[in-house]
C-alpha cells in the first residue's frame, strides 16, 4: 500500500559474521564431545539471534522521516539536509538508528529516540550535477541490539532539491570588458559624484550644488555641475539552441558554459550591478538583488538544450554591455 515502508532486507555485521562464527565453532564442539553445557551455550547463542532480529524489527516501526533541504545548494559543493525522525510509539522509544536519504550518502547514527519524541540531525550530501534532486525514500536501518545484524525499512518521503550550477572560484569568460562599465562618469551633466563643470548660479538650481568656495573668492554665485553615472548593468546572453548532445564532450562543455553564466552573475549581482539573463527559455530583464540572484540561478538549474534555430535570441538590450555565451568554438564573446 502506498505510504507503508518497504522491507530492505538484514545484512550482516562485522561483529555479527564473528558471532555467527563462534556459535558454529560451539556448535561443532558440542556435537563432537556430547558436552550438555555446551549444547545450553549453543542454544543460548541462536535463541539471541533470534531475540536480536525480532528486536530489531520492532526498532524500525512507527517512525516518521522528514527532510527539511536548505535554501541553496550548488553543484559539486558540500551541503547539508536538515532531517527530522520522530517516534510515534507510545510505549517504548528506539536505539541505535541509522538514517539516509540516498545510498550513495553517508548515514547518520540516532543513538537515542524517546517515545513520542523527535530527533535532529544533518545528512551530508554532495550532488555531482545541477538540476531537480527527488527523494523518494528514506532508508532507516537499525543495529538494536547487539549490532550483529543491520535490519533497514525504506520509508516513503516526497522531498525534492534544486540544485544550483556549480560556480567557480574565478569565472574563465572574459568578463574584463564588461567589468570597465558601471557608474562610470558619462561627460554630461546631472548628479553624481565627479565634477562636470562650475559655471554661473540659474534660477532653479539646487542650492546644495553652490561652490561657496568660489562664491566667497568671485563674489558670484558659483554652482557646481556633476557627471552623470551610467547604470550599472550587465546582460548575460547564453545561446542554449545547440540541438541534441550526444557526446560525453560536448555535454561537459554545455554543462561548463552553464557555470561560466551563473558565475558572472552572482559575481556581478554581488557588486551592485543590474543583470538581465536571455536564453531562448526566458528573459530575465534587468534586477538586482536576492530575488535576481534567485530567478537567475533557479533559470540557469533548470535549463536544458533545445534544437538549433537561426533566429536571434531574445530581446537585448543595446545599451547594456553583453557576454555572450555558445557553443561555437570561439567560445565567450564579450
């Protein structure tokens, strides 16, 4: 029945394969010497095993997993999920609990959980590529009590991860051109921080732009004309119309413009510019800030190939400097 965990089977211990050994090793003493003492230790030792996987069993029932993933989380960079295991047995609490959401994941040990009780914890994961991480289930294994056998039960669990591109220390695309624009003096008059002109003082001049220095030595009302400073903006135009990738090669190289385009954005969005993302899925106009920052990275996650086309990609903005990203071998294009 959906909902209900699923059996994973026992597997054997270090210490159980020991024990296992040394109960055949008693049994054989027993039968060759007819030793009735032997035969009550050899008895005990199989009535524990039984004990032990009944035990352990019963560890596993009535629990209930939930996977709490944090805001951000990037490709090939270590991150952790928030997990939260909770008893729902009146009577007895459960010991000894291993807990994972993927097999390729290192489990985390709950050593205690009190009845009706809840517990905490972090699993470590490192997702290798970008994209919509689903968890179907969560593994719940038990060492109660001996360890001698590790008996598991996959719990149902719907909890899904979008992982973000993986970014780079330094992005490799020549993002020098694009770094010169800014606010940058545009030679023309307005309000900024650099000085344009002084000239005479007009009817309808701010009078916080006075040069009282000037005005003190001529004896004239001096005002002070400053440069006006251009937006800070950048556009990030990734070409993703290179038809079907076939090759392991050109996947990567897919793969690394993706990266390359998520760097230079939280690289810029993180100095204050404005960026706009254009690819032939959307068009992010120009933002900044964490809700850019989120838009850009959740578009560059999730975005995928598509057939090649000669039409011109998106709208762009002239006004903007632009770095162009595609699969055509001279590579980035600022």
């Amino acid at each position: 029945m959906p909902g209900r965990p699923v059996p994973e089977g026992i597997r054997i211990t270090q210490v159980g394969l020991w024990y296992v050994l040394f109960t055949v090793v008693a049994a054989v003493a027993a039968t060759n010497t007819g030793n009735n003492a032997l035969y009550m230790v050899v008895a005990a030792m199989l009535g524990l095993l039984v004990v032990s996987g009944v035990t352990s069993r019963h560890n596993l029932r009535r629990l209930e997993v939930v996977v709490e993933t944090p805001a951000e989380v990037f490709a090939n960079r270590p991150a952790e999920l928030g997990f939260l295991l909770r008893n729902r047995s009146r009577l007895l609490p459960r010991w000894l609990l291993l807990c994972a959401v993927s097999r390729s994941s290192a489990p985390r040990l709950v050593p205690f959980l009190p009845r009706r009780g809840t517990s905490r914890g972090k699993l470590e994961m490192l997702f290798p590529r970008r994209g919509l991480h689903r968890f179907e289930t969560a593994h719940l294994s038990s060492l109660f009590p001996l360890g001698l056998f590790k008996k598991g039960l996959r719990y149902p669990l719907a909890a899904e991860v979008l992982v973000f591109p993986e970014i780079y220390g330094a992005a490799s695309a020549r993002l020098g051109e694009a770094g010169r624009w800014g606010d940058d003096p545009s030679r023309r008059g307005g309000w900024g921080h650099d000085l344009h002109a002084l000239r005479a003082f007009r009817p309808g001049d701010d009078p916080r732009g006075i040069h009282w220095k000037q005005t003190a030595r001529t004896g004239a009302m001096v005002f002070m004309e400053r440069e006006v400073e251009e937006n800070r903006r950048l556009s990030i135009v990734f070409d993703n119309a290179v038809g079907e990738l076939r090759e392991e090669g050109p996947r990567l190289r897919f793969e690394h413009l993706v990266s390359e385009a998520a760097t230079a954005a939280l690289d810029y969005l993180e100095r204050g510019f404005e960026v706009e993302l254009v690819t032939r899925d959307t068009m992010l106009p120009f933002a900044a800030g964490h809700r850019q920052r989120w838009a850009i990275l959740e578009a560059l996650a999730l975005i995928a190939p598509r057939p090649r086309s000669r039409q011109p990609i998106g709208h762009l903005s002239p006004s903007a400097p632009q770095l162009r990203l595609t699969m055509e071998p001279e590579g980035v294009t600022g």
